[in-house]
C-alpha cells in the first residue's frame, strides 16, 4: 500500500513539475510575443515618421566634396567592402554642418566619418571605398559612418531624420547590402554608434540614441527611436 501511494505522490509531483515548467514557457513566449507587438506598433506608429510622410518631406541629393587629405585604408574584406552603415550624432549643440567638416579636417588624426548629414545637406566628404575612424576598433574596419548635426526646429529635426534614412538606404543599395536592424542583436547592416559600442567594444559611445529621444518629445511628444528610424530607411530603400 506504502509502495502505491509513495508511487502515486511522485507521479504527482512530477506532473506539477512538468506543468509547471510548460505554463513558465509558454507564459514567456507570450510574453515575447506581445513585446515584439509593442516594439513593432510603435515603429510603424512613430509621429516623426508620420510627420515626414504627410508633410511629403524629400531628401536631398548626395553631395560629393571629397577630401584628399583624409587617409585611406582599406576594409577588413578589401577596398569597396564595408558591411553595413553606423549613424552618428555630433553632441555638438551649437555647430553647423560647415564648422563640423572644417574642424574634422582638422582633427582627421583622432577621427574622421565619411559624410555628414543635416536638415538641407548631404555631404559626402571621405571616400566611402575606404574605412574611416569613428567607432574605434572593429567597426572601423566595417562600416559606413556619417554624423548628424543637431537640429534645434520640429520640420529640421524632421527634414535630418529623412536625410539620414535615405543616405543609409543609399549606401546600402550602393555595396549591394540588404537592410538588417544589427541596433537590437548585433547582427546586421543597419548599426548605432551605440550598438556597435555595445555589442562589439571600441567606444563608449551611446548616441545617437539620446539626440533621437530628446527631440522626439521635444517637438513630437514621442521619443524617437532606432527601430523608427529603420522602418524610415526601409520605405527609402524601397523607393531606390
């Protein structure tokens, strides 16, 4: 009789375990499911995406003002070979994209980024056939990178953003990449100076995540995001 019930309580226990265990994993994959809703809803419902969409916001035209000054080394795979783009923010709040391009002309030697980008330009002024030096060690080696300029009125904020996009579309489209959001796993095409910091060293650097955020709410009352800002680099991709 000790020997039924003895058997009879473990059966029990192991079945509670073992249900235990299937609420705990499908209690996570729900879980996961309606973050990645969350995440997902508002990226397509971004109000800086929108704005630029209803307000029929254009990008300007690359504009190639190559310095020769500039060093030129190649990628990791060879020359013409980066992996994806990296998009910068300066943290500068009272520069202008002319005395941002002068002063890294300047300074070269500590860094350099191959464009810079703001509300009404887009200048290419380092050979994007070559590496430049903006993210430290690997991601040198790897990427495109440009910087914004910080933007101080909701329609420039607006008009950069664009900019930015469709500068990484083209880019992209130029090396023959296909758009990937490396800012949430760090495996992709589509980088932060912030991802890249995080998830391959080199730099401490978490911008431009802070300058997206600060005037998302400043002028749209609604952080901007990464995620945000892919989805705009996907709908320029898609119209190149």
């Amino acid at each position: 009789m000790k020997l039924d019930e003895n058997f009879q309580n473990n059966s029990k226990v192991a079945t509670n375990g073992m249900l235990k265990k299937v609420f705990l994993t499908v209690f996570t994959v729900v879980i996961s499911i309606l973050m990645m809703g969350a995440v997902n809803s508002q990226a397509s419902s971004s109000k800086v995406n929108n704005y630029i969409a209803s307000h029929n916001i254009k990008h300007n035209s690359v504009s190639k003002q190559i310095w020769s000054g500039f060093p030129r080394n190649k990628y990791r795979h060879g020359k013409n070979k980066p992996e994806g783009v990296v998009v910068h923010e300066t943290g500068n709040s009272s520069s202008n994209i002319w005395g941002e391009i002068a002063y890294m002309k300047k300074n070269y030697r500590n860094a350099f980024v191959h464009t810079f980008v703001d509300s009404g330009h887009i200048i290419n002024i380092a050979s994007t056939k070559y590496l430049c030096w903006g993210v430290g060690y690997p991601g040198n080696a790897r990427f495109v990178q440009f910087e914004q300029v910080q933007m101080h009125h909701k329609k420039s904020f607006a008009e950069e953003v664009e900019n930015a996009a469709y500068y990484t579309a083209y880019i992209l489209k130029e090396y023959h990449l296909k758009p990937n959001d490396a800012c949430y796993d760090g495996k992709g095409t589509v980088w932060s100076h912030r991802a890249v910091a995080h998830y391959l060293g080199g730099s401490d650097h978490t911008d431009p995540n802070g300058y997206y955020k600060n005037r998302g709410k400043k002028y749209f009352h609604q952080s901007y995001t990464m995620s945000q800002f892919y989805k705009l680099v996907l709908t320029n991709y898609g119209n190149l």
